[in-house]
C-alpha cells in the first residue's frame, strides 16, 4: 500500500502538467455563430473555418499574423474579426500551455445581449 500511493501521486502529477486536450469549438447557425480557439487548433482549422464563415455569412476572420508551434497548433493569437453588418474587433493572446478559449460569436437574434463579443470565451 506505501508503494501505491507514491505511484498514484506521480500519475497525477504527471496527468496535471501535461497539456489541454481542449478542441476547437465551432457553431455555424442561422442566427448564431460562434468560434472557441485553443490552444490545440491548427492552421488547417482556421483556413477551413473562414473559408465557411465567408462563405456562408459573409464573416472575414484574419489570423496571418498567428504564430504556430512546429506541430502546427497555435502558440500566439492574433485573430481579427470582421461581420458585414459592421461589427468588428481583434483577439490577441498567449496560448502556450493556456488552457483558455480565445475568439468571438455574432448572435442575429433581435433580443441577443451582447450581440457580438470577442475576447477570453467561457
């Protein structure tokens, strides 16, 4: 039993300190959309994503001055936002081991407070 519990301390340990395992979180609705980066999201994502944002709501996001660690997840953010009907910001951050959610969401719907916020994502 003394043996077991030095071994179940260093599991911890070492599962505590290893990095997020957080994904991408991305809604395209009618009257919703919404984008949560971590740290995980790679280049091939955020092409993926503004190809559809432009596509289907005419949403420009830029992220050319992003840096991305050598296996292609993000490292800094920089991410600007740009709706058609005027809304528009810029997200900055560190997301070396951050275990945040960076980005934005538009909410179309009359009642919507906030209807645009960008930024730390809960």
């Amino acid at each position: 039993m003394k043996k077991i519990i030095p071994l179940l301390m260093i599991c911890l340990a070492v599962t505590a300190c290893s990095g997020s395992q957080k994904k991408t979180l991305f809604v395209l609705q009618n009257d919703f959309v919404s984008l949560k980066i971590s740290t995980n999201t790679s280049k091939k994502e955020l092409i993926a994503i503004a190809s559809k944002l432009q596509e289907i709501k005419g949403i420009t996001i830029n992220f050319e001055k992003t840096i991305f660690n050598s296996d292609g997840t993000i490292e800094q953010l920089e991410l600007k936002i740009k709706c058609p009907d005027g809304f528009a910001a810029t997200v900055q951050a560190d997301l070396y081991m951050s275990d945040d959610y960076y980005g934005f969401f538009r909410d179309y719907r009359p009642e919507s407070n906030p209807p645009f916020r960008c930024g730390l994502m809960e």
